[in-house]
C-alpha cells in the first residue's frame, strides 16, 4: 500500500505450530528534508500519530504480544520520533484455524504520519489491509463449560457503568481545562470551522461577497509543526489583525476525511502547515514557509502575503510533484502477501 507518501509492505516471519509473526515495513518517500515516521508508543489525542500495526478486532486471527519495533526512537522537540526513513514493526499472532493448505483472509490495521522539520503529510488512521493467513489446522479443543448468559450479562454492565462514570469524570477536567486555557488566551484570529467541502466552498463566497480574500489554514492537531506556527506566527497581534482583515477559514484534515481528500484533490498538496490565500478574482497566492516571529524579515513578507502580496510555498517537492506520485502510485500496493 502507498499513501500520503509513505509506503507499506506486510509480510509474515517465524511461522511455527500455529504462531507467526506479522511485519510491516514504512517507508517513507525520498523528500528533502527527510521524512520520519513517529513511535508505535506515541499517545492518542496529542501532536504526532503513532505509528501502529494491530489485527482487526473479531477476526479470524488474534494477537499474542505486544508491538515491537526495529528502531530506536528519539525524542523531537517532546515527541518521540523514529530516525529518519523506514522502519518495521512486528506483531506476533495465533494464525486462523482452517484445512492444511489453505488461506484465511483478515484485516490487518495500520495508522502513520510522515512529517519533516517543516511540515507533516496528511495522517493515515485505521487503515484496513487485507491480508491472506496460511490457515492452520487444529485439533479439537476441549468444550467450553457452559455459563450462564445472565451473568454475562450482568458483567458487561457492571464494567460499562464503571466505564462511563470514569469516562465521563475525565471529559469534564479536560473540558474544565480546556475553558480556562481559551479564556486566558487574549482574542486571537476569527476562525471559521467548516466541516465538508461544501462549507469551505459557501465560507469562501462568502469572503469573497464582502470583498475579502479567503485564507485557508490546512491544519490538524497531530501536525506539530502546524501547531507550532498556531502558537506563534497565528498569535502574533500583526498576523491577527491582517488575518482578521481578511476571511481565516481553518480546514482540519486530521477530523474530516472529506476536507483531507479536498486538499489533495483541489490544491494537489499533502503538506501542512498550508495556507492559501483566495481572492476575489479567483487568484490564489500559497504559503508553506515556517518560521518565528523574530524573524522580522519573513514575518514581514507573510503579512503582506496575507494582505495581497506575493506567496512563499517552499513545499512544491511534496505537493504537486508528490501528487504526481501520488497519482501514479497510490493505487498500487507492494505485495509479498497476498493483499488488496
């Protein structure tokens, strides 16, 4: 499978008495800087996205240890990222039951994001692979003892009201946390939040209808390097009011799917951060450049950027070159296993 710029190859290793190992092997594109890949132990909800290999739950084949890695990851401005280029993780599995000879199909589940020093590529979540499993055949197992369905019942209860009472006390800290984290922010950029393709398309008309450029901020929580920009160009009081002067429309691609595939398709980019200037007369002015405050020089292009002037998008090599590839690879998937 190739995608976003990162291809992976699933294989099987030590295959013995029923057992086996699942590999997969990322590689990220050849990209100038270097892409890397972030560490299988990296946590949900932050910057970054793990780097996973997983089994679908209920299927025909079960997992039976943990993850491994073959490299050792460092830490990257407090994340922790693995070096640059491939890396192979292994998941050691009970092979299906089935007749001597045949092949199980299963989903096995993978989740990347390849970034470098100045930008990320849209995340890959949960992306089911097929895979064909040597079947293995087993002798009859000794009968479950029977128990009694109520009971079981009864369990499952029991663990999902302590669940929700649990779930539902860290929702509430962390939105208590939240509201007084935004409430100690000063105001900043008057972001609109679309959700669909259809949102953005009606909140750049409307940018548009009241004589303002649309500025489109392609971001996403996982992407550190867009986080870093939000927290100190976007918060800076020149950017905020030449943002405001204009229409700040920010398109999530790590929570709408939908918005991600948008980016691709329409600006035939992967890239973030990504900001795109649209104007009235359908003129569009891109920019990729990271970079600080302090350096007055650049801040000063990206506000007048922001404000009509001329766009810096240092990122070409990995946005329409690497949608050529894209385009070329993407539907291809490097099989060792037999796989769709």
């Amino acid at each position: 499978m190739a995608r976003n710029q990162v291809t992976v190859v699933i294989h099987l290793e030590d295959i013995a008495d029923g057992t086996a190992v699942l590999a997969a092997t990322f590689t990220p594109d050849a990209a100038t800087p270097p892409l890397h890949l972030y560490s299988m132990d990296l946590p949900e909800g932050g910057a970054g996205i793990a780097t996973r290999l997983a089994l679908k739950p209920g299927g025909p084949a079960e997992a039976t240890g943990p993850l491994a890695a073959d490299r050792t990851p460092h830490d990257l401005e407090g994340l922790s990222v693995y070096p640059d280029g491939p890396v192979t993780l292994r998941l050691p599995i009970r092979l299906p039951d089935g007749a001597a000879g045949t092949t199980v199909a299963v989903s096995a589940v993978v989740s990347y994001m390849a970034c470098t020093a100045t930008d990320c590529r849209i995340p890959v979540r949960n992306k089911a692979i097929d895979v064909a499993l040597p079947a293995h055949p087993r002798l009859g197992a000794a009968p479950a003892a029977a128990v009694d369905p109520e009971q079981i019942r009864a369990v499952v209860r029991e663990e999902l009201a302590a669940e929700r009472e649990a779930l539902a006390t860290e929702v509430a800290e962390r939105a208590g946390r939240a509201i007084a984290e935004r409430l100690a922010q000063p105001p900043g950029i008057a972001f609109q939040h679309p959700r669909t393709i259809a949102d953005a398309d009606a909140a750049i008309r409307e940018a548009h209808a009241k004589g303002r450029s649309a500025i489109l901020d392609f971001t996403g929580a996982s992407c550190t390097v867009c986080q870093r920009m939000a927290r100190t160009v976007l918060r800076d009081p020149r950017a905020i009011a030449a943002w405001n002067a204009q229409s700040a429309i920010e398109i999530d691609t790590d929570r709408y799917a939908e918005l991600a595939g948008w980016q691709t398709s329409r600006f035939k980019s992967q890239n973030r951060p990504l900001y795109v200037r649209i104007d009235a007369d359908g003129g569009e002015q891109r920019w990729s450049e990271v970079f600080l405050p302090a350096d007055d020089a650049v801040m000063q292009r990206f506000l007048a950027w922001s404000a009509g002037g001329a766009g810096a998008d240092v990122a070409l090599s990995g946005g329409i070159a690497g949608f050529l590839l894209l385009a070329i690879a993407g539907g291809l998937f490097t099989l060792v296993m037999p796989c769709t």
